[in-house]
C-alpha cells in the first residue's frame, strides 16, 4: 500500500523539485521540512520594516533547471535576466585613482561575444587582456567530467597558460569567488571549467544574469508552497526527521519527533552531514565521503542609508575587500527616501565570526571609498547575515567524494547541491539534483515521465 507514497526530507530547492516532480509523476508525496518555512539557504525574514534575503543570489541564462523551476512555480517574471550581459566593476586601488570597467557581451557569436568588452577591460594590461584570449581557448577545449580535472587546481592550470595573479584577481577570480565561493587556487579544475565553460564559452546569452525582485521568499516559500498545494504534495514544516529505518514490508519508514510516515520510496534531501546522520546502515558503500566534503561560507553585510547612493542595481569591486554590491531598496520594502545595500561577500572565512561592530568598521569606510555618494549620508541600519556552511568548498577532489542520486538500498535517494550534479553549489545544483533524485526514484517504479533536462544525470 506504501509503493505510491513517498517522503522526501528538506524543504529547500532540492527537496521542493523532488517533491514537485514526484507528485506530477501520480505519487502521493509528503514533504518534510524541520524549518518554519520552505527555501533552505535561500530564504527571506523580517527586519523591522524591511523584508531581508539572508544573502544574494543570482542565476545565469545557462541555468536551465532554476530556470525550469522559476517556470514551475510561476516565478519567472518575478525573476527576470538581464537582456545582455553587463556587469560594471569598479578598481579603487588603481594609481591613477578609481576606474570604471565593465565585462558585457555583444550579439556576436562565441568567443567573439566577449572580444570588444575584454579589449577595452581597463583593469588588464594589453598583454594579460591577449592572454585571457589564449586562456578561454584552451579551456572551450576541456570536458569538466573528465575526472582527472577533479584533482588540479584551477590557479595551477591558470599559470600553465600564462595567466598573470593579477589576471586571475581581476577576472577569474572575479567570476570564481562568486560562482564557485572559492578562489581559484582552492577551485578544482573540472568545476572551474564548467563555470566558465558552460556560462562563458558555450552561449551568446549564457552569462547573462538573472536574480529576485522580490524577495526570496515570495519564490522559494510562498510560490514553492503553493505549487506544492496544487500538485496534492503533504507540506508539513517545523517536523525533523529523527530516524529511517526499513519496515517489515520492504518499504521505509520514516520517524520525526511525533509521528512517522511509511512510504516505498524516501529522498533525503538535506545538506551532506545531516544526510550522513539519518542514512540506514548499507546505503552508501562508504557513508564517511560524506563528512570529508569540506563546507564555505559566505557573508551578507547589509547597510541601509538614508538617501540614493547608488545607480547601478549591482557593481562588483577590486582593490577592495568588498566583492558584490547590490540594490535591495525595492524589492525590501524600503519606504520613500533612502537606499537598502547588500553586499555579498564569498570566501569570507576571515570575517565570517568577526563582530558586528568590527565589520562595520570594516566595510563603511570602503563602501565610502566605492561611492564618493556615500561619503555624508546617515547610516540608518547596519546588520549582517552568515551562513558558515553555505556552500560545499569546490577543493580538488570533491568530485570523488559526491554521490549520485542512488544509494545502494532500493527506494532511497539522495539530493542536495552537494550530490554530483557537476554544478558548483548554487540553486542550479540544488534544481537538477532534485530532478535527478525523482526520476532516478521513478524509473523502478515504471513510472517513465520525460526530464525537463535531457542533458541532465
């Protein structure tokens, strides 16, 4: 009686597209999220009169399945893509005082998308500017899945074609830190070389940027929550999961901290120590890989002033400590009058722990140095956002280390951005290995439904 049903554990990406295309497929599905609301690390909250993200995410064209998603939960227009590629970034430590560039693509087709905007980069000399061409040449010719890639760094293989330290900060890390929440010299080269390659090198409009106008959790909890309600899904929330364990039957069960729901088939979907935590003896041949992926963290330093201080919806910087800096004043609520910034700062194992009041010595003073409109203006609020795992750390060899969709005990799956997606961890990873764990759990079931990514695995 238990072969139709399935339970799938995490309410973020991952587990909501599980439990999206499960039900679509005519299973009777029963998601469990331990949190008051759906969306994982990528959620919104209240802050007085304001509507936070707890951080910063973007997506690419070349995302197909957020994109998918986005579709799915009838987000899409809430979550628009640039109309071309254009990101302004901003050196404040150049000699001859502060210098606008700006990375953008033409209609030309690859590589010539790129040629005009990289001839004019003011931040490369003519001689690192000839040396990226040669660069992304090389790199159009690498297949990210070849698994010696996995175990060589990406700044090493940089150096091998010439790339000087001050082009890998001023454009590959620039991308990377972002992308892989690694610097290059931490990044394995086989996810290096899908960033670059897939958004990069394979599409005009591969790189163009999509992110919220909303907040996050207008997409990721209230949509999310409503496709789920319309598609016959049992959302139940503030329910952790404690135990799985097999029934007599065959099929699982699957315990919380008051009830327990049997099912034939279970997809945990949850980040990859809490999977270690709840997988059955047998599942994975060696459930230990699981601890020695390494996590990232990322920091959101949030500044509210009391006035415009900034044009662009977002910039990147150099010569700074600041990475990205965005414009949240609509999308938060923000009465009339002043400007909401988020800056989304990667790789922030330095300051991650640090003080508030440390990090708004730290970062006022440079958004002042970034934006001579700042310099004045009354800091109206000043707060911070950390996620200390938000990411599994992209090290060389982590590629051996994530597991498929399937384990080794029929009718358990396995899903999260962690999983082998071949995706760094973003919301495209977290999107596509949902994907993978339903149809990997449909097909014993002869359940054959058409994967929204053919390309997908």
């Amino acid at each position: 009686m238990s072969a139709d049903r399935a339970v799938v554990v995490g309410g973020g990406l991952a587990g909501v597209t599980t439990a999206l295309e499960l039900a679509d497929a005519g299973l009777r599905v029963t998601l469990l999220e331990g949190r008051p609301r759906l969306g994982g690390l990528a959620f919104s909250f209240k802050r007085g009169e304001l509507t936070v993200d707890n951080g910063q995410h973007v997506y690419l064209r070349c995302c197909t399945a957020y994109r998918w998603f986005l579709d799915r939960v009838d987000g899409a227009a809430l979550a628009p893509l640039q109309d071309r590629l254009d990101v302004p970034v901003l050196d404040v430590a150049h000699p001859g005082g502060p210098r606008l560039g700006r990375l953008r693509r033409s209609a030309l087709p690859v590589p010539l998308h790129l040629a005009a905007s990289l001839a004019r980069y003011p931040h490369l000399s003519l001689a690192e500017r000839a040396s990226v061409g040669r660069a992304a040449l090389a790199l159009r010719r690498l297949d990210p899945a070849d698994p010696a890639l996995d175990g060589v760094d990406f700044a090493t293989w940089l150096g091998r074609y010439g790339q000087s330290p001050r082009t890998i900060e001023a454009l590959w890390d620039l991308v990377g830190i972002a992308t892989l929440n690694a610097t290059a010299g931490q990044s394995s080269l086989g996810l290096a070389a899908m960033v670059f390659k897939t958004g990069l090198l394979s599409e005009n409009g591969a790189a163009d940027i999509g992110w919220a106008r909303v907040p996050l959790g207008d997409l990721h909890d209230t949509l999310a929550r409503k496709a789920l309600d319309a598609a016959g899904v049992r959302t139940e929330l503030r329910t952790r999961v404690t135990d799985i364990s097999r029934t007599p039957e065959g099929g699982w069960r699957v315990a919380t901290e008051g009830d327990s729901f049997d099912a034939g088939t279970v997809v945990l979907a949850v980040p990859q120590r809490e999977a270690h935590g709840l997988l059955p003896a047998g599942a994975l041949a060696d459930p230990d890989k699981l601890l020695d992926i390494g996590t990232a963290p990322i920091l959101n330093v949030h500044v509210v002033y009391d006035r415009k201080v900034l044009k662009q919806p977002f910039f990147a910087a150099l010569g700074s400590p600041v990475q990205w800096v965005f414009d949240r004043t609509d999308s938060s609520g923000l009465p009339d009058g002043g400007q909401y910034l988020a800056l989304s700062q990667s790789v922030a194992h330095e300051d991650i722990d640090e003080p508030v009041s440390v990090l708004r010595a730290k970062y006022l003073p440079e958004l002042e140095r970034l934006l001579p409109a700042a310099r004045g203006a009354k800091v109206r609020d000043f707060f911070v956002t950390r996620e200390r795992t938000a990411t599994f750390a992209p090290s060389p060899g982590v590629g051996r280390l994530r597991p498929g969709a399937r384990t080794d005990t029929p009718g358990l799956f396995l899903a999260g951005a962690w999983t082998a997606t071949g995706w760094p961890a973003t919301m495209e990873s977290a999107v596509r290995s949902g994907l993978n764990a339903a149809h990997a759990a449909l097909a014993p079931l002869d359940r054959h439904r058409e994967h929204p990514l053919q390309e997908a695995v």
